[in-house]
C-alpha cells in the first residue's frame, strides 16, 4: 500500500514540472531569437563582446569627466568624535567607570569642547563611523567610549 503523502508530494512535483516547462518556454520564446545570432555568426559574437566592452568604458568615463555625481559613503559632517577605552580585560566595571570619569574631566577643560557623554561597559549610540568599526559590539566590562562633541 502507497503512503497517501507521497502521492501528494508526487503530485506537487509533478505541477512544478510543469510550470517550468511552460516558463522555459516561454523564456525561449523571446531569447533565442534574440541570442541566436550571436552564437551562430562568429562576426556578431565579436561586436557583441566589443560593444559590451566599449559600453564598459564609456559608462566608467562618466565618472572620470564628472557628468554623473558618485556618493560612496554618506555625509558625516558632525563635529564630533570618539574615545574608547579598552581597559586590561578582566577590569571591573567600576574600576573602568572610574577611569573614564577621570578622562572625561580632563577633556572637559579642553576650550573647545562642548559636551561629552561616557558609555561604560555598554555601546554608545550607533553612528556612522561606529556602524563602519562596529562599535555597538563593545559591552565588556572593561571597555568605555567618551562621545565628544566640539
């Protein structure tokens, strides 16, 4: 006796078969006409390799002339910066608070900061250059971040 859930798996198969078959030829419908010239003329196959190439180098001289703007990586504009700490590990949390309390004094008295905020054993706040340096993966004990802004 045939189990019941074969027969039903057998029967999923079978239309997935089917559809394939009709979306392949569907596909060749409108492909191979397309594709047909270049692989059975050797001449066509050549200017289809040069043109791709010539195209490569003419959209990649774009950018070289300046006619299109490239943005690779966002604004970050901030006045601000960064200072982590990384105590000996196996620092506890309160020895690596008071260190921090200490620099961020010291950075106080600096003219041109403005503000500052420490991060003691837990990320500081997810920003660009943290995202980059993946800053949000530091949550030892023994490791701090003094946010500076200017």
């Amino acid at each position: 006796m045939v189990n019941p859930t074969y027969i039903a798996k057998l029967a999923a198969l079978q239309k997935a078969e089917q559809r394939e078959q009709k979306t392949q030829k569907a596909v060749g419908r409108y492909y191979t006409p397309v594709i047909s010239p270049f692989i059975r003329s050797r001449l066509f196959g050549w200017l289809l390799i040069l043109g791709i190439i010539v195209a490569f180098f003419l959209s990649t001289s774009m950018l070289y002339n300046k006619a299109v703007t490239v943005k690779m990586l966002p604004f970050d504009n901030k006045p601000e910066f960064n200072v982590l700490i990384n105590m000996p590990e196996g620092t506890a949390l309160l020895a690596t608070a008071n260190f921090t309390r200490q620099l961020a004094q010291t950075l106080q008295q600096i003219p041109e900061v403005t503000s500052l905020q420490t991060y003691v054993g837990t990320a500081s706040p997810f920003n660009f250059n943290g995202m980059v340096r993946h800053y949000y993966l530091r949550q030892q004990p023994w490791q701090a971040d003094i946010q500076v802004c200017c």
